[in-house]
C-alpha cells in the first residue's frame, strides 16, 4: 500500500512539474504528457556575448563637428580620432600664441611712434616747403595750422586740406592720431618722413625717392613683424575651421564604413527537448555590402 501511494504521490507532482514548464494542462498520461512536452519544445534568442554594434553618421558627424575627432573615437577610429584632435590643439594654441605675440609687438611699435614720430615736425615741414611742393601755393592760405605759439598743437583739419591741395607725392591725408591708419601711414609712405625726429628740421631738404631715415626704415620692419604674427595667427583660425569641417565629414563616413564592416559575434542559444534544457555556443558571421 506504501508503493502504491507513493508511486501515485510521484505522478502527481511529475503531472504538476510538467504543467508549470509547459504551460498546459496535462492529462496524467505519461504517454500524451510527453507528446505534448516535445510538441512545445523552443528554441529562443540565446543569450547575446559582445557583438557589432551599428553608429550613427549624424551623431558621428555632429560630434566631430563640436570637437574634431569625437566623431572618429565614437566610430572606433582611435588613430584618426587622435590626429584631428592634436590638429585642433595645436592650432588653437599657435593662434591664443601668436595673436598675443602680434598684441604686444603692436604696442612695442606704436610706442616707438609716439616717440619718435610728431605729427608737428611733419606739418611744420610741410608747410616751410609748401612752394617746393606745390608752386601754385602760399602758407598763407592756410592759417590756423597749429592751435598754440610753439607750433606743437597742430590742427588736423587744417594739415588735411593743405595735403590734399599738395598733391603729387602726398598721396595721402593723415589719418587722426592713434588710428589704425594713422600707424600705417607713418611707416609706410615717404610723404611723412619728415614726421620722424632723425630727419632734421624743416630746413633739411628731402625729394620723394630719396632714402628715408633710419627710424622709419626700422620702425616700418618693427610693424611688418606684428602683421606677420597676425598672419600666423589668422592661417591657425583657419587651420581650426578646416579642421572641423574635415574632422565632420571624415567621422560620417568613417561611422558608414564601420556600419559596412564583417559583423561577428557568439550567442549562447537555449534549446528544451521534453523536460530538459541544453545550451549551446553559436557564432555568428554578417558581412555588410
């Protein structure tokens, strides 16, 4: 009596096993019950190992484009990635450099201006060589020139309209003081040699072509050097601008390419025959084209 309930206790809770792996209800047949066990057998995803995992063109493209070479780091490409970002460092540090270098060579030269150039040497000049200049002109018609008894304080209203009655080689009216203008002027036409205070006086002869004076040969090579450093830091900017461009559509078609690339991975797949489970190792292959 013992085995019978026993035996019929382990059919019932094999019959109870089965119902919850299968989901069914089964009829306490061992016969059917295993029927119905393999008619429900599966095979489900497995369980995903490290695949291939697509990237986005746009986010690789947009991420280059805010700094050069995040596109190409998102998309796997490390060498890249590290070139266009060196690229922008460095670029971006020559220019902060030599935009700074440019800054202070401009106040060096604009200081040796205000030294060494006085805009009353040069009127004063201009106005005791008028006739030499212009034949057709007298000092006269130009009263006013300078605002004090020193002829230090020169009026510019003046000096302009007398430069522009000159003609010939006075090319040029003076531009105000401390005008980008007025710095270029002063080392770069002949016309205001004579503002420089290692010419002379208004005594001093001087004929448009002749050798300027050594201050401002020196001082026009002092400024070439500013606009040299200016330029540098102008190609950098450019350089920087390039660099983001480049690196932006780079890192798009770097993303295509890697989305194009062999696809490899291993799933771990899960299979039930009847009541039993059996894993097992699958690798898979995709290539893109």
């Amino acid at each position: 009596m013992k085995k019978v309930l026993f035996g019929l206790f382990l059919f019932i809770s094999s019959g109870i096993v089965a119902q919850e792996k299968t989901g069914e209800t089964l009829s306490g047949n061992l016969a059917l019950d295993s029927k119905i066990a393999f008619d429900q057998t599966y095979s489900p995803n497995g369980l995903d190992a490290e695949g291939f995992e697509r990237k986005s063109p746009l986010i690789a493209g947009l991420l280059s484009f805010a700094v050069p070479g995040a596109g190409e780091f998102y998309s796997g490409s490390y060498i890249k990635s590290a070139i266009f970002f060196a690229v922008e460092v460095a670029a971006i540090a020559t220019g902060l450099a030599y935009d700074s270098k440019g800054d202070d060579q401009t106040d060096f030269f604009e200081g040796f201006a205000d030294t060494h150039w006085k805009a009353y040497l040069y009127a004063r000049w201009t106005e005791a060589n008028l006739q030499t200049l212009n034949a057709n002109l007298d000092p006269a018609d130009y009263p006013g020139l300078f605002y004090d008894n020193e002829r230090t304080r020169v009026n510019w209203a003046v000096l302009n309209r007398m430069e522009d009655d000159i003609g010939g080689y006075y090319s040029h009216r003076l531009a105000p003081y401390g005008d980008q203008q007025y710095y270029e002027m002063i080392g770069k036409y002949s016309q205001f040699n004579p503002g420089w205070d290692d010419f002379g006086d208004e005594t001093t002869p001087f004929v448009y072509g002749n050798p300027v004076t050594p201050r401002f040969t020196y001082y026009t090579g002092e400024r070439a050097k500013a606009n040299d450093y200016y330029s540098i830091a102008k190609t950098a900017v450019i350089i920087v601008v390039t660099n983001h461009i480049l690196s932006t559509f780079d890192a798009a078609w770097t993303a295509m390419r890697h989305n194009r690339a062999v696809e490899m991975g291993v799933d771990l797949k899960r299979k039930n025959i009847g009541y039993d489970f059996v894993y097992y190792p699958q690798f898979n292959l995709k290539i893109n084209f």
